[in-house]
C-alpha cells in the first residue's frame, strides 16, 4: 500500500516514526544450584532498521528467527540486552515504567494466538475497554459507547458487548484483539502473526481489515509473518530475517521482483505463483535442506553458510555486513543474486553448500496458498500450519 498521510500528531507521514540500531536480545541459559550462566539464546543478535509514519513495514522469517522477540523488544514488553529503540526521534530503550505510559497509548500490540490473547473470563466490552481504564482515559461519551464503535469499526457487532470471547470464531476474536490495540488511537501497530493462527479462507478477511483500518485512521504497522505470502499485499517494505539477523531489508517491488539474499530467494521461490501466465517463468522451487541452527551457537561467518547453496570459504569466516547495494535494497550476502557479482567466479562453494538445497520442479509437492514459506521451513517449525487445523472459521 502506499504511504498516506498519518493524521496524528507528531511525525508527518514518511518521517521516521521508529528508529532501532544494533538491538539484541541474548536470553541466558542457566544451570546448577547457583544458577549459573552457560550460554545464551540469541534470539536477536543486532539489528538495525527504522519505520517510517504511515508505512508498512513487514517482517518475515523461519519459527525460531526472532521476529516475536523483535516485536516485544520494541513495544518495551522485553529489556534489550543492547542497542537502542527511538520512538518520534526520543530514545525510549530504558525507559521505566511510568516513562513509559504515555509511550504505551502510541504503540500497540496485536498477538498472534486469538485465543490465549483475550482472557475467557473477561465480557468483550471489558477487554476492549481495558485500554483505557489503564491509562486512566475517558472517552467522549463513555467507555462502552466508544467500544461499541470500536466494535463496529472492526466489523463486530456492538450489541455483543456483553458476550466472552468462547462464543466467537477465531476470525471474530482476533478483530476484538485490533479493536483493544486500536482503542487508544496509536500511531504505530505491531501484529505478530495476526492471521497464522486462522483458517486460511479468513486470512484475508482479516488482512484487508488491517489494511483498511489504515486508511482510515493512518496507521503504522509493523507486520510479523513466517510467510511471504501473507505480507506480500500490504508492506511497503519487507525485512528478512534468519536467526536474529536481517538478512535483507528492501522496498516491496524491489525484493519480489529481484531478491538479492539466496535465502529471500529461497523462500520467494516456495510461495505459489496466483497467475497461471506467470507459473510458465518458474519451473523450480528451491527446497533448503536442513534445519536451521540453534541460535545458542549460530554458525559462524554468515549465518546461513550451512543450508546456503552459494556458500564459500569467505562465508564461513567474515559476517556479510547489512550495506545498501541497489537504492532501498539492503543485503547481507557475500555473493548476492541479482547483482554483477552473484556467481562466485573464481572462489569454489564450499562441497557442503552443493548439497544444500534440492530443486523441485513446480507441480509436485505443491505448497497450498497461504502456507508459502513452507518449503523452507524447517520439519519442526510449521506451527502455524499447525494451527490452522484448530481455527473455527468465521
Ligand atoms: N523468554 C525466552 N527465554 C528463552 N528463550 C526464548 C524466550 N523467548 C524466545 N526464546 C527463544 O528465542 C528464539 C526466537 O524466538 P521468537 O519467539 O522470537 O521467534 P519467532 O521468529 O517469533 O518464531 P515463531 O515464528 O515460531 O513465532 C527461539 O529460539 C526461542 O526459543
Ligand atoms: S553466499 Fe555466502 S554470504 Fe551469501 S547468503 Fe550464502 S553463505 Fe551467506
Ligand atoms: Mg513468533
């Protein structure tokens, strides 16, 4: 979608609304009577990014990348172990709790579980309304008229106010989950995964919802996904990330049309083409091998290195840097595709890397649409196909 005009205070619209540089997060691991530290998941291990007013900025990669830690590290619902978060040009990385309550009302959350998020016991108009007894906030015309209207805007029935949430869809309760994230009028939305946990048919439904919604009250979202196909639609930018990294960071058109990291390509390659004229141009899929690594003891060098077709020795050694090599492309690679210096001409792939993938001609091991990412997802780490089996439909 294009970028619109904001319409809140503060940052015009393609300003930079949020800004992070070099943020991690090392969760530790401990042992024995003394709880002592023996290692440390690097859940995010630096990244750098920033979001611009009225954009959408999607975030996609494997289970296990780091996109839910990147998401709470940013909504203050998690310490950094280092970098920096700046919200509206003010650092906002260590702030405390009352810092902090004013910044609550301007970033929200949408989570990707609809049905642990709300809590059972809690009638719709409780949950929808907690925003505001929380900051202490009336609204004009009180709290229930103004979440009936919250309702209504996202395509709920007010009347149903009283109602818990059991006696809703999968569908239904995750608009009750944006109808509490949009109570306080933010200016930016993080969804973790705001569809995975739904059936596929309702997906959209709730997709264009959130596009829609952006329109109208000019939205900025950033938009987790494990799959392309879901973001494909309505991010202006798209992140790639591979066990706490962004592996690339570029505009929409750019990163569809030309990826230039092996794994975007990797990924790209297992989403299902729509138009039948265009399945002619691509016969092959890439099948990454492998699983991914434990981001205990992540490889060395480039990440990637170990499921990576393309690796060489360089890759083992030397992290590629995240560096601008196209206007608005970002790439983390040694050896990009789509760029002069793709093919490593006079360096050999390492013999590991030959074996790395496995082409699959377009036809056989079909992926169904909306579970593109699923040729490269790891045997353990489809949980959101998984999920879908529970969703009720709307
Ligand atoms: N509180 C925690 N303590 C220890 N490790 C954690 C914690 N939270 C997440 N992790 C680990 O950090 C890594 C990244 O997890 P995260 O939930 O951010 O990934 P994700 O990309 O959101 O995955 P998914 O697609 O499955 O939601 C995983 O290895 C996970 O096990
Ligand atoms: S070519 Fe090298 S640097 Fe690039 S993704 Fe593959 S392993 Fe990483
Ligand atoms: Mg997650």
């Amino acid at each position: 979608m294009n970028q619109k005009s904001t319409g809140t205070q503060g940052a015009a619209a393609g300003d930079v609304l949020l800004k992070v540089n070099g943020l991690q997060k090392h969760f530790p691991i401990r042992k024995g009577m003394l709880q002592r530290q023996v290692g440390a998941v690097k859940a995010v291990d630096g990244i750098d990014f920033e979001v611009r007013s009225g954009e959408t900025l999607g975030v996609v990669g494997e289970s296990g990348c780091g996109k839910s830690t990147m998401g709470r590290l940013i909504t203050r619902l998690l310490e950094p172990t280092a970098g920096t978060v700046e919200f509206e040009g003010r650092d906002i990385t260590h702030l405390g709790v009352s810092g902090m309550r004013p910044m609550r009302r301007d970033v929200q959350m949408i989570f990707q579980d609809p049905y642990s998020s709300l809590n059972p016991r809690h009638t719709i108009g409780t949950i929808v309304g907690a925003p505001f007894r929380l900051q202490g906030v009336t609204p004009e015309g009180g709290i229930k008229k103004e979440v009936q209207r919250l309702l209504e805007v996202v395509g709920l029935n007010p009347e149903h106010y009283n109602r818990y949430p059991h006696e809703f869809s999968g569908g239904q309760r995750q608009r009750i989950g944006i109808a509490r994230a949009l109570a306080l009028s933010p200016k930016l939305v993080i969804a973790d995964e705001p569809v995975s946990a739904l059936d596929v048919s309702i997906q959209a439904q709730v997709v264009n919802l959130l596009d829609d919604l952006q329109d109208e009250l000019g939205l900025t979202y950033v938009i987790i996904a494990h799959d392309l196909s879901v973001v494909r639609h309505v991010s202006d930018r798209i992140a790639v990330m591979y066990l706490g990294k962004i592996v690339e960071l570029a505009d929409r058109s750019s990163l569809y049309r030309a990826p230039m990291h092996p794994y975007t390509k990797a990924l790209l390659s297992a989403v299902p083409i729509p138009d039948p004229r265009r399945r002619s141009a691509k016969s092959e899929r890439i099948l990454l091998k492998g699983d991914v690594p434990s981001p205990i003891a992540p490889p060395s060098g480039c990440r990637f290195h170990t499921r990576c077709w393309k690796a060489t020795r360089i890759c083992t050694t030397q992290e590629p840097p995240l560096i601008e090599l196209k206007p608005g492309q970002r790439v983390a690679c040694h050896h990009p595709e789509n760029a002069e210096d793709q093919a490593p001409q006079d360096t050999q792939l390492l013999s590991a890397a030959r074996e790395a993938i496995e082409l699959v001609p377009v036809g056989r091991d079909e992926a169904p649409a909306g579970q593109g990412a699923a040729a490269a997802e790891p045997a353990t780490g489809s949980e959101g196909a998984a999920a879908e089996g529970t969703a009720s439909g709307e």
